[in-house]
C-alpha cells in the first residue's frame, strides 16, 4: 500500500471515531467537518500541485461561514465511508449564494489542466510498480 493509500485508512478511522464519540457536539460538529473538508482541499491542491479543486476547497470554507451568518444548522452526515455536514434551515437568498459560489468553484476545475507529468513516464500505482517483462520475439509456426 502507497503512503496515501495509509492516510485514507487513518482519515477513515478517524471519521468513524467523530461520528461515534462526538454526537452531542451536533450544532458545531457539522461546521467543523465541513470547514476541515475545505482545508484539507487547499492543502491537498497545493501539495499535489493541482490547483483544480483549489474552488472547491475554498467554497466549503465559504459555505461554513455564510451558513454561520445567516444562524443556520449543520448536523453531522455519516455514510458507510464518508463523513460530512449536512446544512438545513438556511434563507433562499443564502442558498442562491451558495449556488452561484458552487458555481464558480467549479470554473477552475474546468478552465486549468491537470500538472504535467515532468519525468516523462506513467505514475506508478498498484498495478505498474513492478517493471514490464519484455515478452520473447514471435517466431513463425514451423511447416
């Protein structure tokens, strides 16, 4: 397994455990995933160098502090293996807000390319760690 691939477990253990322990933090649990989603995005565009979903990261964090403003409520959204807010009780005019900032989030994500492959090979995963074998020459069926 990649190094990533131990940080998408511990994140998921992690999750699991919020989910399970801190359900009386119901009011601020939703707000502080959902802003915790946004940084991770920031931080994960800047590593990686794929500045893409740079918006998106940003839009999350946006999102948290115009639903702030405006006194709605986040709760805690788990799934089987994703964790998240859910936002309710907002005003119509917040959540046209929200769309037209969705919205322009996802420009970048259309409009940059993805950061070009500088050594000129295929990224290794999973499946091309190990070096191709060169298969034998084909010789001619004898007749």
């Amino acid at each position: 397994m990649s190094v990533w691939n131990w940080i998408q477990v511990a994140v998921a253990i992690i999750a699991a455990l919020i989910a399970t322990f801190a359900k009386g933090m119901n009011k601020w649990l939703g707000f502080i995933l959902i802003v915790g989603a946004g940084v991770l995005m920031i931080i994960m565009s800047i590593v990686s160098k794929d500045y893409r979903f740079l918006g998106l990261g940003i839009f999350a964090i946006l999102l948290a502090i115009l639903a702030l403003i405006v006194s709605a409520t986040m709760e805690p959204a788990a799934d089987d293996d994703t964790l998240g807010g859910q936002v309710s009780n907002m005003p119509a005019w917040a959540w046209i807000v929200s769309v037209v900032l969705f919205i322009g989030a996802l420009v970048p994500a259309f409009i940059l390319k993805a950061p070009p492959n500088t050594s000129g090979q295929i990224p290794p995963t999973s499946q091309t760690g190990e070096p191709l074998k060169k298969a034998p020459p084909k010789t001619p069926p004898k007749r």
